[in-house]
C-alpha cells in the first residue's frame, strides 16, 4: 500500500533547489497540445512544474498550445485534464494559447 508524503517537509527541504525565487512570486506552466494524450515524458515535465510552483507558493498554468487545429481534439482536452486531476494536479489557472492572439498581433505592429 502506497504510503502518503508530507509535501510540507519534501518542499521545505527543496526550497533552494531555485536560486533567487521569491517565495509567492513563482510562477510555471504546463503546455500540452491536445494531439494525443498524456505520456511519460509529459508527466515528467507536469510533475516539475506543479510542484516547484507549490514550492515556492507560486502558481501553475495549465496552458493548451492550441495552436494546430487541424490535430487537436475536445477529447485530448478532457483526457489530459483528467489525467492531471489523477495525479493530483491541479493548475491554479487554465488559458490556451490562442487567448494571447490578439494581444500578440498588437505587440508586432
């Protein structure tokens, strides 16, 4: 049977693992494209990232590179949501990339 960590104390001992982060003020972000489900190499990635956010205090995004239509899916969507959820991750904030489109077009005129 699978024994429950104390995140407290694995975080507290993890604490300078980032030079120079300010407790509050970090911030990480996960970046899937809904193409295909969740791998190996994903869960890597997601677990760093959610758990340096929680670390410092900060926040995680989960942000959908949607950015290829013509590959993506709703249903790699829920797929990867539910997965996070049964790792037990849970972003502080979802956004897509193509949320940022308008504010970019600005930026490059």
């Amino acid at each position: 049977m699978l024994k429950k960590v104390d995140t407290e104390i694995v975080y507290k001992n993890m604490r300078n693992v980032l030079k120079g982060a300010k407790e509050g003020e970090v911030v990480t972000r996960f970046a899937p494209e809904p193409s295909g489900y969740l791998h190996l190499g994903h869960v890597k990635a997601v677990l760093l990232s959610y758990h340096y956010s929680k670390i410092y205090k900060g926040k995680m995004i989960l942000r959908f590179d949607d950015t290829n239509p013509s590959k993506e899916k709703g249903e790699f969507v829920e797929s990867i949501k539910n997965d996070l959820n049964s790792l037990g991750v849970f972003p502080d904030k979802q956004t897509n990339s193509s949320d940022y489109f308008d504010i970019l077009r600005k930026y490059l005129e």
